[in-house]
C-alpha cells in the first residue's frame, strides 16, 4: 500500500497530494466516528439501564430494614419499663427482667432479619444507569422525604425536651399515689426519648435510601 500511494505521489503535483491526504484523513475520520467513544458505558450507547424492578425492590427493602431498625432502638430505650412496672405494682422484679431481656432479643431479631434483606442490595449500587423516568420518582420521593424532614427533627426534639419536664411535672402531681408516680415518670420518661429516637432514625434512614441512589447514578444528564 506504501508503494502504491509513493508510486501515485510521484505522478501529482503538490495541490493534488494535498487533495488525496484530505480525503484519506476525512475516510480515517469517519472510521472513528463509527466506533463507540471509549469514555462511555454500554448501557449508555446501547441506551441500557438498570431494571425498575431491580430498584423498587431496593427501596423495598431498605426501606424494610430502616424501620426494622429504628423500632429495634424504641425497644431497646422502653425495655426498662417493664422491669419498673412490675417491681413497683407486683413487686417481681425478676419476671421484670425477663420481660425486659424479650424486648432487647426481639430488637436483635428485627435487625438480623432486616439484615437478610439487604445483604445483596449493594450489588445494585455498582455501575447503576437509572432510566429517565426511574430518576424522576427517585428525586421526587427525596424531596419529599426532605421536605418532612425539619418537622420530624423538630418533634423529636420536643419530644426529648418533654422527656425532661414532664416526668418532673408528673411527680409533683401524683408525688402522694406512689407507687403510680414512679412509673408514670419513668414511662414518660423513656417513651418519649425512644419515640424521639425512633423519629430521626425513620426521618435519616429513609431520606438515604433515595439520596443514595442518586449519588451512586451514573448518568448525571438529566
């Protein structure tokens, strides 16, 4: 080939050289044009994404586990109560205790259960192409899970401001019905701090389930 273009070189001017090198360079153009740019995924080029499927059950079970786990810590926070209702009223602290090692094991199952859901949801973050439309009910979803946010933050932490003083108020009232005074202050007391918690871990853990699949989306185009 080498020969055949010096062999035609020498028989053209310098104008018509110049002609033949454009043309080459444009049909070497036109051959790159037609490979795929490297820089881009197959499911990009190919106009491919992860299944809907494949992230609804995500959000499923994140969702699942999230709520596992913040009801787990409510009932590791409460899971005095019973120990003080039933040494104050019946005077068996030991049927307390047990009561109370129950709800501290059925918080341990929820979140061991809630584990099994998503040991292979990590899978779906890797190399994750959402759809168009997939995208839209993600960012939807965020932000009105955002939007709750401050209002959720602000009862729980009323809710742990109460945990403070209404215990106090409650056992100036009832301070001559004791034993009833002991445990309305300690139920509130808890109650209302395990509810407190149970409201930022729902808000947090559930806020990043979406923002997670939108930081780990690779196609940031739309």
């Amino acid at each position: 080939m080498e020969k055949e273009f010096q062999e035609t070189a020498s028989k053209v001017d310098s104008q018509e050289l110049s002609k033949i090198l454009a043309e080459k360079e444009q049909e070497e153009n036109n051959r790159n044009e037609k490979k795929p740019p490297l820089n881009k995924t197959l499911m990009e080029i190919y106009g491919l994404h992860t299944p809907t499927s494949a992230i609804i059950d995500y959000i499923s079970n994140r969702k699942a586990f999230n709520n596992r786990l913040a009801f787990a810590v409510f009932l590791f926070i409460t899971s005095i109560l019973p120990l003080i209702i039933m040494d104050e009223i019946f005077y068996l602290s030991s049927v307390g205790i047990l009561m109370m090692i129950f709800m501290i094991f059925a918080g341990v199952v929820l979140i061991i259960k809630g584990s099994s859901l998503i040991k292979n949801d990590r899978n779906v973050l890797i190399n994750l192409e959402l759809s168009e439309a997939d995208y839209d009910l993600i960012n939807d979803e965020y932000n009105k899970w955002k939007a709750n946010q401050s209002n959720r933050i602000i009862l729980a932490i009323a809710l742990f401001i109460l945990g403070v003083f209404v215990p106090a108020i409650i056992d100036d009232l009832f301070w001559v019905f004791y034993p009833l005074s002991e445990i309305l202050t300690a139920g509130s007391l808890f109650l209302m701090i395990g509810s407190g918690a149970f409201l930022i871990l729902y808000q947090t853990l559930n806020l990043s389930v979406f923002k997670r699949l939108l930081n780990a989306n690779q196609r940031k185009n739309y």
